[in-house]
C-alpha cells in the first residue's frame, strides 16, 4: 500500500529518478553539448537528494510495509555514495575530454546507479535489495564500458558483466533457498524463522547469499574481476567503482548480516573471519608485484575490505559502527587518491597510468606528491593520518567482542600492505624524475584533493561527529 | 606557570616552524629551523625552571586535558623523567639543525619539516597522558624519519629506509592490540591511572610481550636490532644524531612509563629473558664493533651495547637499577649523537666513513682530535662523564638482582674501552697515511659551536649527576614502591654494615692520632 509516508521515506531516491530521468532528456535532445550543464545539475540532483536524507527519517523506519528501510544506518550509508557520486561526476569532465567532447549520459547512469545504491543500503526486503543491487550493476556495467573505442574499457565491461551476472546468479540462488526454508523474503521473517535453530537448507542459502555479496564488495575469495575492471575502466568510473558501490555493497552486507541472519551469526561469523583475514593478506600481497597504480588501487581496495569486515565480524554494534567508519574514512582516503591518480597525465594531457611514471613527482609537482603521499601513508594505516583511526576502530571492536586473535593477525598482515603503499611514496620522493607531468591540475581536481587530504590530516577532530553518527546508524540495525 | 599550556607551546612553535619550512626557500628555511629549535629549548629551560623537584607536589605537572578526539583526549603532562627526556629533545634538536646547514643542499625545507616534525612527535611522546595518543605519536615518528632516511640517505637508503619502517612498524602493531585489550578492561585510556591499574597476571604476560615486541625493536634489543646499523649508515648526520639521542629512548622511556608499572608481575616473571638478550647484545655487539670498517656501523653497535646496559638496569627492579639506566640514557643521548657529529665532520670533508682512510688526524685537526677523545673517553665511561655515573649505577643495580648478569655486563665496559679506543687510534693516532685526510682543515665555528655545547653538559652530567638525578628521584622512587611487590629476590646477598656515628670516628682520630694506620685496619 503507497501512503505518503512511505513515499516521503523515498523521497532521496524519488528526487534522483525524476532528476536522472529529466537529465536524460535533456542529454537526448541538447547532444553532447550539454554535457556541462548536465554534469552540474547532475551534482545538483544529488545534494538535493542528500538534503532530502533528514526528511526520510520523519516518519519510523519502515515503509512500504518492510519493503524499504529509511532509518539512521542508510542515511549515513547514502550520504557517502551520494558524496562519492558526486566526487566521481565532478573528477570526470577532465579525463574523457581528452580523447573526445565529454558526454552527458556519463552523469546520467551514475545517477541511476545511485539510485539503485540508495535502494540496496535501504533494503528491508531480499526482493528489494535484489531490484536495487541489479540497477546498480546494470548501470555499472555500461559505466565500465564507457569509453567505447577503447579496447580495455570494453574487455572490462563485458568481464564485468558475465561475472557479475554469475554473482547475482548465485545470490538469486541463496535467496530462493532462504525463502524456501524459511518461508519469507523479508528480512525479519527470514530472522524470525532463523531464530529455532539454522537448518541445514538455511545454511546453504545463507552460504550462496553471502557469496553472491562478496562478489559485490571484491572479497577474496569471489575478487577476480576487480584488477581487470578497475585498470580497463575509464579513470573516473573506477574512481566511482572503488567508492560508491563498496559503501553501497558494505552496507548492504552488514544489514543482510545483522537484521536477516542475525541469529545465524555463529554461523557466518566464521565465512566472515575467513573473507576478512584472506582479503587483506591477498589483497596486500598481490598488491606487491603491480606496476599499474589502478591495478594497485583495485588489489588496495580488496584489501581494505577485509579490514572493513572485521568490523563486521565482532558482529556488535560497536563492530557494526567501526564497519561504517571505516568506509567513511575509507571513501575519503579513495577519491583523494584517485583525484592524484587522474592528475597524472604527462605533458600533451595524456593519462598515465605507471608507478615507475611518478618518479621524482616530489620535486616537478610538490603539492601532488604530498597529497598522494598523504593518502597512501593514511591507507597503510599509519598514524597521524586518518586511515590509522579506521583501522583502530574496527580493531577495537574486535578485541572488544574477545576476537583479539583475528585482531593480532590482522593488523600484523597489515604490514604486509604498508609496504605497497610505501612503494609509491618511494617512487616520488626517492627515486629521480623519469617523464615531465602536466605542470598543474585542473581546479576542481584540486579543490577536492586539497578537501580530502584535510580530512586525512585533521580528521581526529571530527571524531566525536563521526562516533555519534556511526553509533547511531548502527544502533538502527539492532 | 599554573594553567598555561606550555608543553602544548613547545609542540606548536615546530610544528608551525614545519609548516612555514614547507613553503620557504633554502637559506630562509634554515633559519626558521634553527630559531624555531632554538625557541623550543629556550621553553624547554623554562619548563625545568617550573618542575617541582622537590617530589612532595604531584607527580605529574603541567598537566592539560582536552577531550576533543572522541575516545581519547589530548592529554599532556609530564614526571620528572619525562622532563629530562625533553630537555635531551630540545637540547638536540638546535645542534642536529647546525650539523645540516651545509651538509644539507638538496629540498632544504622539506628537510627541515621533517626535522621539525619530528621534534613534535618526540615531545609528542614524551608528555603524552592517554594512551592512544602516545601510539600516533610514536608511531608517527616513523614517516618523517622514513623521509628522512630515504631522500637525505647514502648509497643504500632506499633499503635502510624500508627497513627501518617495516621493522619498526610490525613490532609496534601488536603493541596496539595490547592497548585496545587495557583500555576494555580497566575501562580508561589515561596513563596515569593504567599505571596503577592491577591487571591479571595471566593477562600481564601477553601484554608485556606485546609491549616488548615494540620497545625491544625500538629500543634495539639483540636479536631485533639489526636495523638500527643499516638505518644510522645510511641515515645523514643529524638523522643519526636523533636516532641515536633520542629515538632510541622512546623504548627505554617505554619500558618506564608501561611494561614496568603496568605490568609489575609479568616483568619480574620474564626479567630472565631480558637479562638473558642483554647479556647477548653486550658481548656479542660489542664484538661486533671490533671488527666494523665502518665509523657509523661501529658507533652503531656500541648503541646496541649501551642499550643494553639500559635495560639491564630497567630489569633490575631497584632505584639504583633504574636511575642507572636513566643516566645512561641521558649520557648515550649526548655521547652517541656527539660521535655522529664527530663522523660528520671527517664525512663533510673526504665523504667516506671507511676508517682505513684517515689517520694521523691529530697532526692536522687537533681541536677536533680532542672533542673526539674526550666523547670516546665519555663513551667509555670515563669517571667525570655522563656514562660513568649511568653504567655504574646500572651495574650496580643489577649486581643485587643478579650478580652473574652484572658480571657479565661489566665486561661490556672493557670491550667498549677496547672498540673506542681502537677506533680513535686508526682516524687521529699513527701516521698520515692518506694525503688527502692529511690536508684536511680543522674544525669550523660552527662546528666548534655544535659540539662545545654538548662536550660542556657531559662534563656536567658527570661532575654533579644530581643536578639530573633530583627531578627524577620521586618518580624513580614510586615506581620501585610499585615494582616492589613483585621484584625478584637477589642472588648477591648484600649486607650493609652499621654505620658508626659521625663523632665515634672522630674521637678515635683524636685519642690516637699516631695509630690512625692501625685504627683503618681494625
């Protein structure tokens, strides 16, 4: 039943269809040349969606009997891929006029991925979440493929979209067998049914449904696509990838895991152990042999995820918050890093994509070098960055939950990634210039790279704002 | 001074100094560096001015507390060995400016930062008050030092600097699992109050472990210590000199403020096994440094060694003990960082620190071949040194734990007689064999002016220890008072005789003026 409550709970997602729907319009009738306008009424569309968050609140958290969920955790999950998204349009412009004009359906989709984000971290219902993680993937797609001409881009598309169709195959799968031995879709029925004891039927549906979403987050052991899509796809669409859809897929993880399997957690606990500790040890070690830094950054992001989901595997609310934390921090850390990587263009603007390329950055572009060098310090988790402040708070929880040994090996593996990182602070400050970059960055780039590495620098101060709004997303969950 | 942020000051004056370095050209930003080190100290003197010495105050002094971070505050405030530390800090850091005014030509204000940075992060350490804040602290340190060691570095800085980091990185991490586990169970992130927090025993043993898995890195304990020669080789000179003055001290300041107070019982329990790596790391790198070809590599062992007379005296759970090893740390700051200086000068002029191409120094530099015997005689432990008062001290701390591990640490003395004294033969005594180590001239102002200081304070140190000893005595005190219950029982036995009254002996002297040779042999 559409009441007007329920509406105004998807009031954020409204605001981004009609906005998405009219844009496409436009783009379909101005031609490329709109592409400008697009892209800032595209931003536009997604701070009023944002504005829109608070008003979704008003009304408790359910809407459409169950279907959806607007409650403290989405909100804090949609203000990040709304933030995310944005950074992704505003980095983009840039990049793709290069080689062409830029082109307005680029906004476009990335609106409508949001869309289906917003409906993935907001699921209240196995169906939803289903509907929201296909539009999501559907526009992702097209994204990874985007640059048409290029034979990279379009291997990641098609790679992306074979393996994902697979995932969400296996995931359909899972989420059938709970629905049969379970009787319901919705995530408090399948808790209900949860509560008398995990039947063997159960289990295997909550084995598929945990696979097909760590195929979704790039988890080991389900990550193979990530190196190929995140080096093949335009610089703009993996800095989206690498953002958005993990807090997106994170989030949606951790509510599947809480609300609908929450009381089957001795049993996922240990698949999540397992993805947790095998993500951040492979990530970090296939990350040493890379020589594209966007290969790089796509083994540093499966890395990341592991850390992220020991958070979930202390499965308490303080895990819960830490989670949420950590993509937060996370996100900064990753457009930051990709607004340096987009930078690195040489001197006719071409985009480069080697380490060795950064050679010397540290004297031809000193305020590039920092900034990068601030980010990879602050990923490796090294204090007094702010990416040392996630890895503490999931760690923390951890140990809390009395998890201290998955603690210990996990951040004793996390050395094992500090020395990738360090390797690119190496190639730019150690190492002698090989190739002349551009002189200087477009101002947008730079704008949001000084914005994240302040963050990155100052971001203890914002603390207690970040404790409060993590702690309430997480208390929505339990 | 009541309520006036000054240690807050003396972290912000660098820091800002760092901050203008950045933007600043070469010659302005040594200048910065060197005011703003200089500011720094000035507060620093200041600060001892202020310290209630007396121990009937509060043990911890110019405290400030701003809860601005959440779960932990930006707690300061310091104890007696605190202060001495950071007086060590500030004294060091003009000097480590001065020995890079000329050697230093590339990235001069980044150099600088980074120098600068560092001095806020070691007083960072010093007088931090919560626990988490300590650990960025001390972990921060390693990105500018990194920096440091890789662009300013010799030929194989690149490797030195991973080293050095990823060393040093994974020994701290399990440190901070520790700390998370403390702070759930006795509920409070403050210093303070952890160090008088009574955990498990069972639990004690882990958490030192995890502690001592950083410190004993840190610090550098035998076997953990091999990163420390790569790093000081190829680290440039005022790198050494604060890796040497003051770096290493954050792990015997650790073992002070953490694994001894927090965890009493599981630091008797496994004083066993630190005696045991000390006794190692004497001998065994005090040999080592017999045989190095290399001035720093050497100077590098004979690190080890001291700070392995440090712990010795940390473990042996008395005030001696302690103090001992709190001088030699001082004394080592000073020493070591001075020898670093010493390596620099002969660096500057030939640019090899090969010790078979000097010789017969003392023919042409003879100032500078007397600052080098009187910081070898120091290194030695010369009496009338730093390191006299320090390692006798010490020694004899441990002599009433256990007098087999003093037996053995003593001959760390004569092995380091023995390197010293070897090693300052080769570059100033014999012939002029080199022509080019012959023709070169002898110490600058500046340079005169960076090791007179130091050479003055040594002298101090050893003339009247009590001038450092005083504002540490309360504090050294209160934590033997906590040690106290769990300290291993001594092997030596000692019994102290009565001391007889003042004027008994007096009236022997007077009623037998003529027997006074036999009264001294009753």
């Amino acid at each position: 039943m559409i009441d007007s409550a329920s509406l105004l709970a998807v009031l954020p997602e409204l605001i981004l269809t009609l906005g998405g729907l009219a844009l496409l319009l436009v783009s379909a009738f101005a031609g490329d040349a709109s592409a400008r306008v697009v892209n800032w009424l595209a931003v536009l569309t997604l701070i009023a969606a944002g504005a829109a968050l608070s008003c979704s609140l008003a009304h408790g958290p359910d809407a459409f009997d169950g279907l959806v969920r607007a409650d403290a955790f989405s909100v804090f999950a949609k203000a990040l891929i709304y933030t995310a998204a944005a950074a992704a349009i505003l980095l983009a412009p840039r990049f793709f006029s290069v080689d062409s004009a830029p082109r307005p359906e680029y906004p476009v989709l990335i609106l409508f991925a949001t869309v289906g984000m917003g409906m993935m971290v907001s699921a209240g219902d196995m169906l939803t979440l289903y509907v929201g993680l296909e539009m999501n993937s559907l526009a992702s797609y097209v994204l990874a493929s985007f640059m048409r001409q290029d034979e990279r881009s379009s291997e990641a598309g098609l790679k992306y979209f074979v393996l994902g169709s697979l995932a969400s195959g296996i995931l359909l799968y899972g989420i059938s067998l709970l629905y049969g031995f379970t009787g319901s879709t919705a995530f408090d029925g399948i808790a209900i049914a949860l509560g008398d004891g995990v039947s063997k039927g159960e289990l295997f549906g909550l084995v598929f449904v945990l696979a097909g979403l760590a195929f979704k987050i790039s988890a080991v052991p389900f990550h193979m696509w990530t190196p190929d899509v995140y080096e093949g796809a335009p610089t703009p669409v993996t800095t989206f990838f690498a953002s958005a859809p993990k807090v997106a897929a994170i989030g949606l993880t951790v509510r599947v895991a809480i609300e609908a399997l929450g009381p089957a957690g001795l049993d996922w606990q240990q698949i999540v152990i397992f993805v947790a500790l095998a993500s951040i040890i492979f990530g970090a070690v296939a990350a040493i042999g890379q020589t594209n830094i966007k290969r790089l950054m796509a083994y540093s992001s499966i890395n990341n995820v592991g850390f992220a989901l020991i958070g979930l595997a202390a499965g308490t609310p303080a895990g819960v918050a830490g989670t949420m934390s950590y993509m937060a921090i996370y996100v900064v850390m990753t457009i930051g890093g990709f607004a340096c990587i987009l930078q690195m263009r040489d001197a006719d603007g071409k985009p480069v994509e080697t380490i060795a390329s950064l050679a010397g950055l540290s004297q031809s572009r000193k305020g590039l070098a920092a900034a990068l060098a601030i980010f990879m310090f602050s990923m490796a988790g090294i204090p007094p960055l702010f990416g040392f402040w996630a890895k503490f708070l999931v760690f923390d929880a951890a140990v809390a939950s009395g998890l201290t040994a998955l603690a210990a090996f996990g951040i004793a593996a996390s050395v094992i990634g500090a020395f990738y990182y360090l390797k690119i602070i190496k190639t730019m400050y150690f190492d002698e210039p090989v190739i002349a970059y551009e002189v200087k960055g477009g101002p947008v780039e730079n704008v949001i790279l000084t914005a994240c590495a302040v963050v990155i620098v100052l971001g203890y101060l914002l603390n207690p704002v970040l404790d409060q709004a993590s702690a309430a997303a997480a208390a929505s969950l339990f | 001074m009541d309520g006036f942020p000054i240690l807050s000051l003396m972290m912000a004056v660098p820091m800002a100094g760092a901050i203008a370095c950045l933007f600043a050209d070469a010659n302005k930003a040594r200048w910065i560096a060197l005011i703003a080190t200089l500011v720094d100290f000035v507060l620093g003197i200041a600060l001892w001015m202020n310290f209630d010495q007396s121990g009937s105050g509060a043990q911890w002094q110019f405290q400030e507390y701003a809860p601005i971070f959440g779960r932990f505050a930006w707690a300061l405030g310091i104890d007696g060995i605190a202060l001495m530390l950071i007086a060590l800090t500030v004294f060091l850091m003009p000097i480590c400016i001065g020995a890079s005014w000329n050697a230093i030509n590339k990235r001069v204000g980044e150099y600088m930062a980074a120098f600068l940075f560092m001095e806020v992060l070691m007083i960072g350490v010093f007088t931090a008050q919560d626990l988490y804040l300590f650990y960025i602290m001390f972990e921060a340190g390693l990105i500018p030092m990194y920096l440091i060691i890789g662009i300013w570095g010799g030929t194989d800085r690149i490797y030195a600097s991973y080293k050095f980091f990823l060393y040093t990185l994974l020994g701290s991490v399990l440190m901070l699992i520790a700390m998370m586990w403390m702070v759930h169970e006795a509920g409070t992130t403050e210093i303070p109050v952890l160090m008088a927090y009574n955990f498990p025993p069972h639990a004690q043993t882990w958490l030192f472990l995890a502690f001592f898995a950083s410190f004993a890195v840190k610090m550098p304990m035998w076997p953990v210590h091999t990163w420390l020669p790569d790093a000081h080789v190829q680290a440039p000179t005022a790198g050494s000199v604060i890796l040497a003055g003051v770096l290493l001290k954050m792990g015997g300041y650790g073992f002070i403020r953490f694994s001894l107070p927090m965890f009493p019982e599981a630091s008797a329990q496994l004083a066993p096994l630190v005696w045991g790596l000390s006794m190692v790391a004497v001998v065994y790198t005090s040999l080592v440094a017999l045989v190095q070809s290399d001035m720093k590599k050497l100077i590098a062992y004979s690190s080890v060694a001291h700070m392995a007379i440090v712990t010795v005296g940390l473990f042996a759970f008395n005030q001696a003990g302690i103090e001992g090893a709190m001088m030699v740390m001082l004394g080592h700051g000073l020493v070591a960082g001075a020898l670093f200086l010493c390596v620099g000068v002969v660096y500057d002029r030939l640019h090899t620190r090969e010790i078979t191409r000097y010789g017969g120094l003392s023919i042409n530099m003879p100032k500078y071949a007397v600052l080098f015997l009187f910081f070898t005689m120091a290194s030695v432990g010369l009496p009338g040194t730093s390191n006299f008062v320090g390692e006798f001290l010490a020694l004899m701390g441990i002599y009433q734990a256990s007098s087999w591990v003093a037996l053995v640490c003593t001959t760390g003395i004569i092995l380091g007689a023995a390197y010293m004294l070897y090693l300052y033969r080769r570059i100033c005594y014999g012939d002029q064999v080199n022509a080019d180590a012959a023709a070169m001239p002898d110490l600058s102002g500046r340079e005169m002016w960076l090791m007179a200081p130091i050479a003055a304070v040594v002298l101090w140190m050893g003339v009247y220890p009590e001038s450092f000893l005083a504002p540490m005595r309360p504090d050294i005190r209160a934590l033997e008072a906590r040690l106290a219950p769990a300290a291993p029982a001594g092997d030596s036995a000692i019994k102290m005789g009565a001391p007889k009254p003042a004027g008994e002996a007096n009236h022997e002297d007077v009623s037998a003026p003529s027997h006074s040779a036999s009264g001294e042999a009753h």
